[in-house]
C-alpha cells in the first residue's frame, strides 16, 4: 500500500500542468514575436539592398557621365535638361510619365566620353573598332513594361533610361548640330534629340549588316530610341531631381579693364544652386515661385533676401553698365521651370519673360560656370513596386487615376538617395 500511494504522489497537479502550460506558452509567443521581427528586418533589409543596388547603377552611370561632360569654352550649348510638360520646356516635348510629377522625371542631354561607351559594330567585312570616345548620352524616366509585351498594364514599372550614342555618329551627325548654333539661332542637345529619325548603331546588329538603324531618338512613344529596352538600367525609379551648384563667372568687384560684377558682392567661389521648380498649385502653391533654397545677402549697407540675390541677365548680351539689372519677377529665384541649357560659363533657364509669356529671344541667362551637380533618387522597393501594380492591375490603368493611393505607397514603401557629382571637365 505505502509502494501505491509514493506512485500515486509522483504524478503533477493540476496546478502545476497550468503553470508549466502558460510558461509553455509565454516561451512560444516570445520565439514566435522573434522570427517575425527577425523575418521583418530581414525583408526590410533584402528591399533596401535591392533598392540601394538599382539607385548605385543610376548615382554611377550620372557620375561618369556628368565628371567627364564636355563643356567648352565656345559660346556653344553642350548640355540640356528640359522638365516633360513644364512651362517653358520646348515644342515637342514629350508629356509627363504616369504618376510621377514632371519635377521628378527631367529629360537629361549631355555629352560626355562613358566608359561603357559603344567600341565596336559589325559592317559587311565583320566585326569594327567605332573611332572616338565623345559620346552623345541622355537620360530619362519611363513607365513600360521590361517583362511583358509592351502596353501590358499589370507588369508596368518606372524606371531610368540612359541612351549612349556612339562616338561615330555623335561625330558625324550631334557634333554638327551643336556646332551650327550661332549667337543670334543657338542650337542644342534638344536640336539633336529632338524626336528626328538620326542614324545610330545598333548594340548587336544583325551578322553582315552595315550596324547602322535609322531610329526616332526621344519622343513619348515606346518605339523611341531612349524607351528601347536595352538602354533601361534601373527599375522603380519614381523620382529623379537634380540641383546644379554652380560659381559665378562675375567677379564680386570690378576690377580694370572688368565692366561688370556681381551686383550683391558674393564672391566669384561661392557655390550658389540652380534648380527646377513647378510651376503649378499642385507642388508649390499658386506662386511658381514658393521652394528653393533661402538666403540673406549683405552689399554695401543695404541687406536684403534671396528674391535679389540671383545674378542672371534680362537680355542675350551683357549690358556695358558695372551693376546689373534686377532680375525678371517671375524668376526671383535661380531655377527654371520646363528648360535649362548649361554652357561652360553661363546657364539660359527657360526662355520666359514678364507674365510667363515665352519668347526665343533675348533669352534671359545667369553667369554660372557649373561645378557639381547634385542627384537625388527615389525608389520603389519590391513590395511597394507590387502594389502599385496591383493596384494598376485591379483598376486596369497604367497611370491611376487615385493620385493618393499612388502617394501613399510613394510614402510608406520609397527610398531616397543622393550623390554629389562634381563637373571636373568644366574650366569655366
């Protein structure tokens, strides 16, 4: 009997399977709240990576590009960014992208020697060396579909096109154009890229072929030569914005036989920014104007704000006078709205006079020599990417038509980076 009750005694109680059971349960929850923080980190982690990895080849394609840019001396207009849809970009510009604001996709032209420039082409002989290293490069946003047929709805994404020219047809067919502008007609990157059908090479034509295609460069449809899918480079690119700092090319003080300077007194070193501004209520209020960098300034014994500040001329020529014009009012500021084209010492934003009237000449024009250009990126990551083509997908719109559910992913799902590029190329 004493042997059956110790047996009896052994077993636990109903208490204790209670205490064990919730300490059971405690441990579980606490490992499970662990994986998933740890699955959380681990999918943030991955998606920043893929994030960072699509924006490094954007940030290191602009910046071979931008510090070999070929800026010279010469009166001519050698590089051009022209804002698709903004007031003051030039006639046959293509229309905004999707969803992005047209701030956020600017059309890039430079020229510029890329390291991963085209070298070789097939002619009916075989394979030969292209001669050359200055190439005509441009770059923009596009929203097509890389996986699917094009036009395919759910499968569109945003994204960064870079489209090299080779340097034989830059020779023979872009160099001409910037070559032929004058004082009184200049010309651009935007005469070249311009949506005219121009000869290029082809990366991999077809074997015994002369390598050369005539192509539509840049217009907003997806058989251009800049929405070819072999010059897309990065995916979920939702905004792209580019801040060029600039020195003035005015000294602060007239110094003989100088005529002219800087009528606020900052020196010629000083980095000031140029910048594209929307010129809508959607962005920065019914004054086109509202953003931009603040600034106070001292000349002499009066101070003033930053609305004084920009030197920029009112008309093509410089006037003969020592102190400058006061700037246009409807650009108190150093931006532009739709055009900016970058010479190696001065800078033509837009072509708009008093009331936002656009006229060719005199086209007003700040005396900047650019230095650094400074690139900000945002990206999608995967998750956000899949939403907002489900999203697309669901209400069988490639553009959607709820503007905030676009922004709230562009919120909770972007990623922002940024790189200074400095402009080694210019000497001003």
């Amino acid at each position: 009997m004493r042997k059956i009750a110790q047996g009896l005694r052994a077993g636990f109680t109903l208490l204790e399977v209670m205490v064990s059971t919730a300490i059971m349960v405690v441990i579980v929850l606490t490992v499970v709240t662990i994986a998933a923080d740890t699955m959380r980190v681990y999918d943030r982690a991955v998606a920043d990576l893929s994030t960072q990895s699509e924006a490094r080849g954007v940030l290191d394609a602009l910046e071979n590009d931008f510090s070999t840019a070929v800026l010279r001396a010469d009166g001519r207009c050698w590089m051009e960014v022209v804002i698709p849809g903004g007031n003051g970009a030039p006639a046959g510009a293509p229309n905004p992208v999707g969803n992005v604001h047209r701030v956020d996709q600017p059309i890039v032209m430079l020229f510029s020697t890329p390291a991963d420039r085209p070298r070789w082409t097939a002619d009916a002989t075989g394979r030969r060396q292209l001669r050359g290293d200055v190439c005509a490069v441009a770059y923009r946003l596009g929203h097509r579909s890389p996986f699917d047929m094009p036009g395919e709805k759910i499968q569109q994404v945003y994204g960064v096109y870079r489209t090299v020219i080779d340097p034989e047809n830059t020779f023979a067919d872009a160099l001409p154009v910037i070559n032929a502008g004058t004082a009184a007609a200049p010309t651009s990157p935007w005469n070249y890229w311009n949506g005219a059908a121009r000869n290029v090479h082809e990366y991999a034509p077809a074997v015994g072929a002369s390598g050369l295609r005539s192509k539509t460069l840049l217009d907003g449809s997806l058989t251009c030569w800049t929405m070819d899918e072999q010059n897309f480079i990065a995916s979920n690119v939702v905004a792209m914005n580019l801040i060029f700092w600039c020195t003035s090319s005015l000294p602060a003080t007239v110094v003989p036989p100088a005529t002219m300077r800087d009528p606020v007194g900052r020196m010629d070193t000083s980095l000031r920014p140029v910048m594209a501004v929307a010129s809508d209520t959607g962005r920065n209020g019914a004054n086109p104007a509202v953003g931009g960098y603040g600034a106070a300034f001292r000349s002499g014994t009066a101070a003033g704000l930053i609305p004084a500040a920009p030197v920029r001329y009112a008309a093509a020529a410089p006037p003969a006078a020592v102190a400058m014009p006061a700037p246009a009012a409807v650009h108190p500021q150093d931006l532009f709205l739709g055009r900016l084209r970058v010479y190696s010492n001065r800078m033509y934003p837009d072509a708009l006079q008093a009331g936002g009237v656009v006229s060719v000449a005199p086209l007003p024009y700040m005396p900047y020599t650019l230095r650094g250009v400074e690139v900000s990126l945002t990206l999608l990551t995967p998750e956000g990417s899949k939403e907002l083509r489900g999203l697309q997908s669901l209400a069988g719109e490639s553009t959607l038509s709820d503007t905030a559910a676009y922004r709230r992913i562009i919120f909770q799902h972007g990623r922002n980076y940024t790189r200074y590029i400095r402009v080694l190329a210019n000497g001003g």
